[in-house]
C-alpha cells in the first residue's frame, strides 16, 4: 500500500531502526529518483544518521529546528522544503502469511478436534441416556413386582433427571398407599380380635390362643385353669350412674385383670360384664390363689371420674382345670360358666372350682 505522510526525519529513524530489528522485515529510504538511500545492508545506526544528515548525498533537508540544511553545519532559513522521500517497507510472503498460516492450523485442528471429540461425546451421551432408560425399567419392573424399596438414582438436570424425579415421586406415593393400607388391615384385624371399649383379646382370639396352649401342652400332664369372671353389681351402676360410667368402670376392670395377668396369663372380654382369664401350667394351690386375688383386687373402689363417685363391685367366678375337668377350651368354657352361677347361687364375690 502507499501512504502519503510528512514525517520528522527523527521519528524516521526509529521508524527505520525498528524494523531493521525485526529479521522477518526489510527497510528501504528512496530519493526522488528512486536511489537507495538507506538498504538492508546500511542497518547500523551511523550509517541510517548519515544518509539522513544528507552528508553523502548533498541533498536538502528540514532539521529538527524546521530549517533546511546543505551540510552538517551549514543552515538557511527556508519555511518549508518537500523533499519527497519514499520509505518503503518488505516483508517475505512466508512471514507475511505466517499469522494467517498459524489461523488455519488452529482452525484445522479444532475441526478435527470436533470431528473426533463430538462423536464420541454424542455416544458417550447415547450410552448414558440409553443406561438410564434400561435401570428406569429395571426400577418399574421391581415396584411392580412390589420391592417398594427401590429409587432411581439419576440426578442431572435433564429430561432423564425429571423422568427419575417423577419415578421416584410415584414409588413414594405408592409406598405411602400402601403403609395406610396395611395400617388400615392391621386396624381392621385388631378390630376382629380385641375387643373395641377395653383394648383386651375378645373371644375369638381368646379361645384361638388358648387352642393353641392346649395344644402344646397336650401328652406333657402339664396342668392349666380357665377363670370364668361375672361382675357383680354391676347391672346397679349402670342403671344408676348410665352406660358412660358403666363402661368407664368395665375399662377400669379390664386394666385390673391385665395387670393381675402379667405376661403369661390370657386375659379377654366376652361381652358385657362377662370376663375370660387363662391360667397356663398352674396347681391347684396357685389356682386358688389367683381366684381369691382376683376377687379382692376387683372388690377395690372404682373412680367413676365422670360421675365423680367410687363404685363398688364384687366378681362371682368359675374355674375349671385342664386335664382334670375337661380337656378341650370350649368345654372348659362351659364348666367354667357353670360354676360361675353355681359362685353366684352361694352368695356372690366368691369363686367356685368344678368338681371333678
């Protein structure tokens, strides 16, 4: 290209001077007539001063001062001389192009970078999303085979990260579900067995139970005792002070026989004032025994909180012994009752052991 520019003849010679510097460029000073002033090979500084001071050429120039000098000392006063030098500068087509060259290189190297880099990142992406989907229908598979315990474990933020929330979200929906299903079952089965005002075993799990000690203790001569429990007066405190004290005082017997029964010994609800305790690998002393504690602990006042009075009661009771008396627990049951009004005939708040 061609630039038109007045110049200091000092900030020509920097000018000169650095790209004489730089080995990849060429600097040259032509005169009117196309003479070479300054070449490459004149790249010391004397010799740029001396072309420049116009010593070899006898040329006219414009000083530092603004004034137009013949030689090294000789000076005029002349406004302004245009001597119409030209700098021309060159530089080889290899270093010319080199930052061009050094563009396509990167440049090819990135394509190929992406070339090889974008397939394998699109398969390692294919993989990972198709793993994904296979362990998401493992998971549905599982839950629907009822392992409630499994998760989708996968949490990047994309389309598979919301497929994983919205499974996980399901299972935990169904696991709730089915926690209020099985505590409803459980509620309605504890519905069936125990009775609903005191929380004791009721009759159908009672005489289950007992089957079963009997059972176990069938051929072993191991002795067990049936009580058949009856409440006495208890028909007054209800007429008197109405069902709610009624049934706050058969709750408050039923929390007596439990304690009176321990760990070992069964204790039920038949209906109404009518109580069941199972008495496993018991003489006939320690029969005894626990018919007469049974009778005083029930004969103890009975806060009636909602009446604010203490009621009185008695129990009349049955027993009846296995093997002695009979050796299945529904006809154990009926010997019991029996002696329980016979209890009852001879004057109430005693109990009455069958006759063998």
């Amino acid at each position: 290209g061609l630039i038109m520019a007045d110049i200091r003849t000092t900030d020509l010679q920097q000018i000169i001077r650095s790209c004489n510097n730089d080995p990849d460029c060429e600097v040259y000073l032509l005169d009117n007539g196309g003479n070479a002033i300054v070449a490459p090979d004149s790249r010391d500084a004397a010799s740029i001063d001396a072309a420049l001071a116009g010593a070899d050429s006898g040329r006219h120039f414009i000083n530092d001062a603004g004034q137009e000098c013949i030689g090294a000392d000789q000076t005029i006063d002349i406004p302004e001389i245009n001597l119409h030098w030209r700098l021309m500068f060159v530089r080889y087509y290899d270093a010319a192009l080199a930052p061009v060259t050094a563009i396509m290189q990167r440049t090819a190297l990135l394509g190929l970078v992406v070339v090889l880099i974008v397939p394998l990142a699109l398969h390692f992406m294919r993989r990972r999303m198709t793993r994904g989907f296979l362990r998401a229908g493992q998971v549905i598979r599982l839950v629907g085979q009822g392992d409630y315990s499994q998760r989708f474990e996968y949490h990047a933020d994309d389309e598979l990260g919301d497929i994983a929330k919205n499974l996980n979200h399901m299972i935990d929906l169904l696991v709730s579900a089915q926690r209020k299903q099985q505590a409803a079952a459980e509620k309605i089965e504890d519905m069936a067995y125990h009775d609903g005002l005191t929380g004791l075993p009721n009759r159908r799990h009672f005489m289950e139970t007992a089957r079963d000690v009997l059972v176990r203790a069938y051929g072993t001569n191991r002795v067990a005792a049936l009580f058949f429990i009856d409440l006495d007066k208890f028909k007054a405190v209800n007429d008197t002070y109405g069902h709610a004290a009624g049934d706050e005082l058969l709750i408050e017997v039923g929390r007596r026989l439990t304690h009176i029964a321990g760990r070992i010994e069964l204790v039920c609800r038949l209906g109404g004032d009518e109580f069941l305790m199972f008495l496993p690998g018991a003489n006939d002393l320690e029969v005894a025994e626990k018919g007469q504690h049974v009778i005083d602990v029930l004969e103890r006042p009975i806060r009636l909180t909602g009446s604010n009075v203490d009621a009185y009661i008695s129990a009349s009771i049955g027993i009846a012994r296995y093997p002695v008396d009979a050796t299945t627990i529904d006809a154990l049951v009926q010997l019991a009752d029996a002696a329980m009004y016979e209890a009852k005939a001879n004057g109430r708040g005693r109990y009455v052991v069958t006759r063998e």
